[in-house]
C-alpha cells in the first residue's frame, strides 16, 4: 500500500530533469567550450595551430568529464550507504542520475585506463577502498562507493560488481569485498554483500555467494599464483608515467588528417556552390567528420599493432617489461570505446572479418561476424562460415590467477580454434586453448573453460561449477533444417552475398553519423533565436540545451516512426540469413545504433515504459527498466516488474545462420537482478524472481513466486534480502 509511482506529476518532473540534464552532459564535443575554443584557434591561429591545440583538447576534456562526475557525485549523492530505499523516492533518484552520469563516463574512460594506478586513484576519488598493488580491467563499477578492494587484488575483463538491485518496489545497495590477493576472472559478476577470501580466485563466467547466499553459478579455487609483486610494481610505474599519457594523445591522431579532410570539403563547396557553400557544408559535414575519423583511428589501430606492438605467439611466456608493456598497450586500443564503435558498425559483413584479419585474427569465408572482445587476436582461429552472436568474449593469455590449477602448466598464449560452422553466440566466454568441432554450438552465456573440447553437433550452455552444461546433440527437425540449407546456399552465392554486404555497408554510411548530425542541426536551432550581439553567453547557455533536447526527441520520433515502416509489427517464427526479413531486421538494428544517447538516459524511467509501448511492447505501470530489448512486440511485461541493468529480455537467437523469433512474458511483480538472461519463449510468472547471473533457457516457465538462479537456471531457496 506504501509503493510509490513513477506515474506521479512530482516524479515525471524529477525524471524528466534528469533525462534532460544526462542527455546534455553525456555530448560533450557539442557543448564542451573545450572543443568551442578549437574553432577560435583555427580563425585567429591557423590549421597548424589547431592540430596542436588538439592533443590538448582530448586531455582537458577527459580530465573535464572525471571533474563533472566527481562534482555531481558528491554533490547530488554524496557517500552511498548499504541500505533499503524506496523505489521512486528522492534517495532512488539521487542514486539513479548518478548511476546513469558514472555508467557513462566510465565506459569512455575505464578503457583508457584499466590495469594501471590511475584506474585505482580514480576509483578512489569516487569512494572506493583501494589497496596497493590492485589491478583492475575494464569492468562494470558503477557503484565505487561500495567496492573494498584489498591488497593486490586482480578483477579481470568485463567483471560486473554489482552493488545495487531493484526488487519487491525498493532499491536495496551493500558493498562488494575483496581480501588481499583476491582474483575475480573474466564476465563473473559479483553480487552485493559478496566476500572473496584471500588468495581466493572467482572462476570466469561464475560467481560467488552473495546477498542470498550459495546459490547460482558459484565457481572458485585458490588463486594460482602468475606475477612476482616487485615486477608488477615496475610495469604498474611504467603504464602509469608512459603508457596512459600516449594512449590518451594516441585518440587526437584521428582528428589531425579530419581537419585537413574538411578543409579540402569546404573549398570544394566553394568552388561549386560559391554563395550557397556554407550551406552545403553544412548538410553534408557530419558524414565528412565522422567517416575520415573511423578511418583513421582504424589506420593508426593497424599501423601501432604491427609496427610498434608485433605479433602474439603462441607458447610458453616467461614475464619481460616490454612484452607486458606492449600487450597492455594493445589492449588499450582494441577495448577502446571508439575502437568498438566501428567495429558494431560492421556486424555481419566482410568488412569486420577483414578488420580481425587485419589485426591478426585467422578468420574463414564468409563468417557471419559480430563484434568480440579479444587483444590477442593472433592466437584465434575462425573456420569458414562461423556464426557469432554478439558480446563474445575472448581470452588467449592463460597466465591469470583463475586458470585452473590442474592445467596451470606451460602457461602463455594458447590458441583457440573455432570448426567449420560453429556457433558461438551472445556472451559466450571463450579461454585459452578451446577448441571447438565443426557445427558445435556454444549457446548464450556459454563458458568455454581452460583447454576445453566441444565435439561436433553438441549444444553447449551456461557456466556450473566453472564448466558448461551438455544440452544435446543437434538434430534439427526438417522445416528447420530446410531453412539452414537455403541460408547456407545463399551464402555461397556471391551474389547474395555480396548485395547483401553492399545494403548494409551503404546503410551503416548513412547511419553512423546521426549523432554529429544533431549537432549540427542544434547550431542552426541555436543560431535561429538567438543573437550574439543582443541576447549574450547567458541566453546562450541557457537556450543550447533546450534545443538539443528537442532535436534528439525528434530523432527518437522519427527511429520509432522507422520501426513500424521498416519491421511492421515482429512476429514469432524462423527466418534464414540473408532473406528480406534478414535484411529488414538488420537494417533495424542499423538504425537503432544511431540513436543519441537520450536513449541511454531514458534507462530506469517511466518514459523508458513510453518507448517499450511506443515500439510495440505490453508493459503495465510502475516498471523500472533498465535491460535490453530489441523485438518489443514480442515482449509482455506486468505491472510493477524490475529488469535490471545489463538484463537482457531480447526476443531472439541466431543458430547456424537462421534467425528464431519467440515470444517472451514477464507477469506481475517479476524481478530480474542485474545482468539475468530470459531467452526468447520464456514464461516469468507473478512473483517470481531471477538472482543476478541467471539464464532462463529458451520456452521455460518460471513458476509464481519462485526463485530461480543459475546458467542455466533453476529453483533455488535463498537467503532473504536484508532489512
């Protein structure tokens, strides 16, 4: 009876304040007067001026962003405390703005940083407890506050510390602890009230016992021993005072040949248009920015792996500072947020495989590629029509402290090769030394361990005890076995194959560039009322955002508008590669990934609910929403349900090359914890509840008011949340 509502005027006011000040501060090269003053530059200076002032902009903006958040951080929520609050209450909307501001930032900046001390200083500047020694890849910290951390601790790529969950219409937040020489391996996630012992590893893909006890996918061991302290002390320095100030100036090289590119547009649109040349630069100058940047960070991508990193060899590897340093160096580039970028603008085509090949992958024909997470790209090998799903991780180095005991000898590179037609899909962990068979199938959330086989045919899924679970042999029925032939004789004609490539390459041209173009269109918005001479810098300041706002709305409109043109309505069913509905549901996606970042402030509101409903989703009243969804006919939710952040409620699975369709349904009052998985045809009845780093497989119901947890999930009696 005491639940509070998102619904209220009150709190679509605060919501909405919110929104509009995250989607301002998130694009800061539109409004930054760090990236204004590289226009004066160029006017009173010239082009040479401005290619120096540039490396200067990249670091005085990182350093502005670190600045904004920590100001807001303190100011709006101060020290977060281990406590039970209200959802929809003034303390969730404290938590939530700077829990969407830090997610944001940190998925810029922990790439540029990771592995080193400045990793630790700035977590500590957000109210972490940081020991010495510590070592943190990037991961998902959203929460510093309640992350202790103690000496020479080890948390490993894509880890997820989750200190905050929304169940039962409260927001319950609690520490995450770490003893001394601690290790948490890659994509585990880690729940509030967690403790690792000492000298104590988190397996990948695993968890450990948390705020509801030891249930789910619990995997640990003693943590092996892999680096001498004093050799990690020497490299930590030599990142720390070397390495993060050339990764930082590394990201302004891109934009030294963009002003020259733009310079050679403008004469051009003088040379041809004369009076109306501003006019024309205008229209066009978003696409011409963008495309020459991707460009040539991907050039300098290339160029720094094979002229100064070199190639990653397979074998033995004893430790030396400058192979470390390399490899750190490497890492810094390929996790990068703009190295991600292009590589999701080209899922699915050539283009990406010719992007891995590049950077040293062995990658077959026609590989239905999608972007993975990998530094050493040297030791994967890819057969010929391989199908990836996104999100999946790759780990090629087995000196860590997760890597198994029994098989810590000759650790180093490994190779891990992937057969003819495997399947690896969504968030797929794959360590070194994996081999997997011809048409093997990895499923969603599928850990690969240490020198694992997959046989030919098998279905794997999910992560027991550190190893993955045998589901069955494929043995597809003959409808679907029709479709798998048609899509992989379509993909061996070049025709198809190639127009294919061609819609989405000439669709991903149009497309990237969306969101420079608001800015663009937010100047003449600006410039249209507001008058320098009469009106001032304050009107300015004050109408800038204003504007901006209202041209991002317009681009949600029209996207949603697109959808319904595009898709129609999505429907349940099967559908080969490479078809008309293959293409139309890529061409969606293309067009979704344009999308501002309104999209990602609106996470955890009510007008979150507006843009399921508005893309065709059920959704009842009071839910807060804060996962994936990508097919939202398919797509029923109750009301005051809670889908947390990195949850993923997608409504389908891509399996050798046909696309599968289901519908899922979430009833009443149904929780799912952060980074929980309910596959396409699954069923969450009232009540029910799925713990942190769990999987619903594909067509099971979770019965009314149970609680599930593991990959793959099932019934399991937790502790019950603290007071």
């Amino acid at each position: 009876d005491d639940t509070l509502s998102n619904g209220t005027p009150l709190a679509m006011f605060i919501q909405f304040c919110g929104i509009f000040s995250l989607n301002f501060i998130f694009e800061t090269q539109a409004w930054s007067p760090i990236w204004w003053a590289a226009w004066f530059v160029y006017v009173d200076y010239g082009t040479w001026a401005l290619i120096a002032y540039l490396p200067v902009a990249v670091v005085l903006d990182l350093i502005m962003q670190i600045c904004v958040l920590t100001m807001f951080k303190w100011l709006v929520v101060g020290k977060l405390k281990p406590g039970k609050y209200k959802l929809w209450s003034m303390d969730y909307y404290r938590w939530w703005f700077i829990n969407q501001l830090t997610h944001h930032v940190t998925g810029i900046l922990f790439p540029l940083i990771a592995e080193t001390p400045w990793m630790n200083t700035f977590l500590r500047m957000q109210g972490a407890t940081i020991g010495k020694g510590v070592r943190i890849s990037v991961s998902d910290i959203t929460q510093p506050d309640l992350l202790i951390c103690g000496d020479y601790v080890t948390i490993g790529k894509r880890v997820r510390i989750s200190t905050a969950t929304v169940m039962n219409g409260y927001l319950y937040l609690n520490t995450v602890k770490l003893g001394d020489g601690a290790a948490v391996g890659p994509c585990s996630v880690l729940s509030q009230q967690t403790e690792v012992p000492p000298d104590t590893a988190v397996l990948p893909l695993s968890t450990m016992p948390g705020w509801h006890g030891a249930v789910g996918c619990v995997a640990y061991q003693k943590a092996t021993p892999f680096i001498d302290r004093e050799f990690q002390r020497k490299q930590d320095l030599l990142r720390a005072v070397f390495g993060v100030p050339f990764v930082v100036l590394s990201h302004s090289i891109p934009y030294i040949p963009t002003v020259f590119v733009l310079q050679w547009f403008w004469s051009l649109c003088c040379y041809y248009f004369d009076d109306q040349a501003f006019t024309w630069f205008s229209i066009f100058i978003a696409w011409v920015y963008v495309h020459p940047l991707w460009l040539t960070f991907l050039a300098w991508a290339i160029f720094q792996k094979w002229c100064i990193i070199g190639q990653f060899k397979p074998g033995h590897m004893e430790w030396n500072h400058w192979a470390e340093f390399k490899h750190w160096l490497h890492a810094r580039t390929v996790e990068s947020h703009d190295f991600a970028g292009i590589c999701e603008m080209w899922v699915n085509t050539e283009f990406l495989s010719v992007i891995y090949r590049l950077m040293g992958a062995k990658v077959g024909k026609r590989v239905q590629m999608d972007h993975f997470h990998a530094v050493e790209h040297d030791c994967i090998s890819i057969g010929d029509y391989t199908v990836f799903g996104s999100e999946v991780f790759f780990s090629c180095d087995s000196r860590a402290p997760w890597t198994p005991t029994e098989t810590s000898t000759n650790m180093g590179y490994e190779i891990t090769n992937l057969g003819k037609a495997a399947n690896v899909l969504d968030h797929a962990t794959m360590l070194p030394g994996t081999l997997v068979a011809e048409r093997a199938v990895l499923g969603t959330c599928t850990l690969a361990p240490h020198r694992s086989y997959f046989h030919p045919l098998a279905i794997y899924s999910g992560s027991n005890r550190g190893r993955p679970t045998h589901l069955r042999d494929h043995n597809a029925p003959e409808a679907l076995r029709n479709l798998e032939d048609k899509a992989m004789r379509d993909l061996d004609d070049p025709v198809i194959w190639w127009r294919f490539n061609a819609i989405i390459a000439a669709l991903t041209f149009v497309a990237k560039p969306i969101p420079e173009a608001l800015w663009v269109i937010t100047y003449f918005g600006v410039t249209a009322v507001w008058d320098p001479e009469e009106d001032g810098i304050l009107a300015l300041l004050a109408v800038t955002p204003i504007i901006y706002f209202m041209v991002c709305l317009i681009e949600l409109f029209v996207t949603i508008c697109a959808k319904w043109l595009v898709i129609g309505t999505y429907k349940a069913g099967e559908f080969p590669f490479f078809g008309q509905y293959h293409v139309r549901w890529m061409t969606m996606m293309i067009l979704s990934s344009g999308i501002s970042d309104l999209g990602e402030a609106l996470q955890g509101s009510i007008f979150n609910e507006w843009l399921y409903r508005a893309n065709g989703a059920k959704v009842g009243k009071n839910c807060y929403l804060s996962g994936l969804a990508v097919e939202y006919d398919l797509l029923q939710i109750g009301d005051n349900c809670a889908i947390g952040g990195e949850c993923d409620t997608t409504g389908h699975t891509v399996e050798n090359m046909v696309i599968k369709l289901a519908a899922t349904k979430l009833g009443n009052n149904v929780t799912m914890c952060p980074a929980s998985f309910a596959m396409p045809g699954s069923v969450l009845e009232d009540r029910c509840v799925l713990l942190e780093h769990t999987q619903v497989l594909k067509g099971e119901t979770v019965p009314a008011g149970e609680v599930w947890a593991g990959m793959p999930a099932a019934m399991c009696n937790p502790k019950a949340p603290a007071a």
